[in-house]
C-alpha cells in the first residue's frame, strides 16, 4: 500500500480504485445526520465531525481512513486531526459526497 504522506487527498473514483485493488479502508462519513439522511455511501462510518474526538474508538488506526463530507472542507479538517492523533494514513475525499453522486455514482442524490 502507498503511503498518503505524499497525497493526502483521494478523489471518489481513486478511493474506489483502492479498494478494488484490495486495499483495505474505512471510509469515514463527518457530515451531520440530517445530511446523511438525504445522501450516503453505504459501505461509511459515519460520525459527525464534533463528535469524532469522543468517538475516535470506533475506528481502526491499523487501517487506512478515508474521510468524506459534503465538498471537501469538513474532511480535509478531520483528516488533518486525525493524523495528529496518530493515524498514519488518511485521505481526504475531494470533492465530498457531492463529487462521489457526479463522478462515481449518480444514485446519490445532490443537495
């Protein structure tokens, strides 16, 4: 597995590539419930930005983290917390679940 020091960011279509070429990941959803409801990805974690540092737990620092969020922004802050708490690879989805509905699967609605 490459390491993400160099690339911190994955756009929709590069993550799913990962993990068809077997790379294990967790995708980690920050958007709030309300969002969630309205679009997800089914395979997310989903914990809400302002709760992560309680519910850090709930995820695996061996495995690479994909973060996603509606855009980008959100996630690029968690990634960016999350490597600071010791989690060695993580990825910011660019684009968010917005890019994911355009560039990967167009199920998902946008809002």
């Amino acid at each position: 597995m490459n390491a993400l020091d160099d690339n911190p960011d994955l756009s929709p279509s590069e993550f799913l590539a990962r993990q068809a070429a077997g790379e294990r990941w967790q995708l980690l959803d920050v958007r709030e419930p309300w969002e969630i409801s309205l679009a997800s990805v089914d395979a997310a974690v989903c914990i809400p930005m302002s709760e992560i540092a309680a519910r850090l737990p709930e995820l695996d620092p061996s495995l690479p983290v994909a973060v996603l969020c509606h855009s980008g922004i959100r996630s690029a802050q968690v990634a960016s917390a999350l490597r600071a708490t010791g989690f060695r690879q993580v990825a910011n989805v660019t684009g968010g679940i917005d890019a994911w509905s355009l560039t990967v699967d167009p199920s998902i609605p946008r809002y």
